[in-house]
C-alpha cells in the first residue's frame, strides 16, 4: 500500500474501484504493475504540477508503468480493463488511469 500514499504528508487514500482495476490490469498482464503516483496531497499534487481537479487528488488514480510492456499496448489493456481516464506520457515512460465517474477522457502528454 505504500506505493498509494502521498510522499508528502504520508497519508493514504485508495477508492475501492481503483484497486480493483489495478488488480484486473495486473492479472491480465500477468506482470507486476509499478505505481509511481497514487495519493496526492492538494500541497504535493501543486509541487508536482498536478491540475487542480486532479483525481489524484480522491484517490482515484495512479501513475503507472510495466516493465516490458510497450505503452501503446499498455493502454489498450487499460482501455479493456475499463478505466475512463488514460494518459500516456511516453517521454516518461507512463500511463495516467483513473476512474473517474463521467465520460471518457484520453490524453498524451
């Protein structure tokens, strides 16, 4: 649990649904998933960049990588998973996900 917790204040915050769907995305691969960012204090989510309605913020998303998975095909398990917000951002070699309630959203960074 402690790759979900804010390096800043050390709190945690996990929405059910987003673990659940981290745990498919990980059985499907059959691989470990990395999560770089899960919580984020409104204070370290500022430092970081992070916009203001981040669901990072709700604890409804995490900054992921899987070693030896392309990110093209990372996001396409991700999308069969169901995960509504994906982000890809090759340059550093991750993928946002989240879940957040409304329409889809896709990005790349």
């Amino acid at each position: 649990m402690d790759e979900f917790q804010c390096p800043c204040c050390k709190k945690i915050m996990l929405h059910p649904l987003l673990l659940q769907k981290l745990k498919g995305l990980r059985y499907k691969l059959a691989k470990p998933v990395i999560i770089t960012s899960g919580y984020r204090c409104p204070s370290y989510n500022l430092e970081v960049g992070g916009v203001k309605s981040s669901y990072h913020l709700l604890g409804m998303a995490a900054d992921i990588y899987v070693p030896g998975i392309s990110l093209t095909s990372l996001l396409k398990f991700a999308e069969e998973i169901g995960f509504k917000g994906i982000g890809s951002y090759p340059e550093r070699n991750f993928l946002h996900l989240d879940i957040r309630p409304t329409r889809q959203a896709r990005w790349q960074g």
